[in-house]
C-alpha cells in the first residue's frame, strides 16, 4: 500500500486505533507488525472477513498512538530498520532493503 497523506483512524475491536494499513497480506503484516514494535508503537491487528474459504486471509493493521501517520514518520526519517538505519519509502514498502535517506531517486547509482 503506498504512502498517503491522510490520517485514518477508527477502532479495531474495543481499541482506538491508527490505522496504518488495511487488506494486508500476512507477510507484510508480519513486517510491518516487527518493525513498528520495534520502534515503539503498541501494534493492533485484526483478521479481515473472507467472502469465501478460498479467498487470501487479509489483515488490518494499527498502532493506538493516534497521532502517528506513516507518511510523516517515513519522511521526516523518525522510523529506524531492526540494524539502526532510516526506514525509507522503498524499504516501507518492501521494494528494496537499500535504506539511504533520500526518499527520490534521480536515475543516478
């Protein structure tokens, strides 16, 4: 899911939470799920209903700081990978594991 702007919030279960992404898959809710614990945030997941038997489990996912939003703390460089380096946009987004701070990419190495 990319980056947006927008601040969603609501409540999964009986919690309020943030939500940082919905119709995940499970790998990428198992990352994401790691990498916010590991820098701070008290992670909320929730199963989302099947149509069918046949359909791909997804999931939802929040954090119950109702002031986080993905994209400012991808942006402004305040979220750190499991080895202390910035959590760009590509690696937020499972695309690459190269962490260097810029969030553009201008064609060069």
């Amino acid at each position: 899911m990319p980056l947006t702007g927008s601040h969603n919030f609501g409540s999964i279960g009986e919690t309020r939470v943030t939500f940082v992404e919905k119709g995940v898959e499970e790998n990428r809710k198992d990352f994401l799920k790691q990498l916010l614990e590991h820098n701070g945030f008290e992670v909320v997941v929730e199963e989302a209903k099947r149509k069918s038997e046949d359909d791909p489990q997804l999931y939802t996912i929040g954090v119950t700081d109702m002031v986080f939003n993905p994209t400012i703390w991808v942006y402004q460089r305040k979220l750190r990978t499991f080895d202390g380096r910035v959590v760009n946009q590509d690696y937020w987004e499972q695309r690459s594991e190269d962490t260097k701070p810029q969030y553009w990419n201008n064609g060069g190495e």
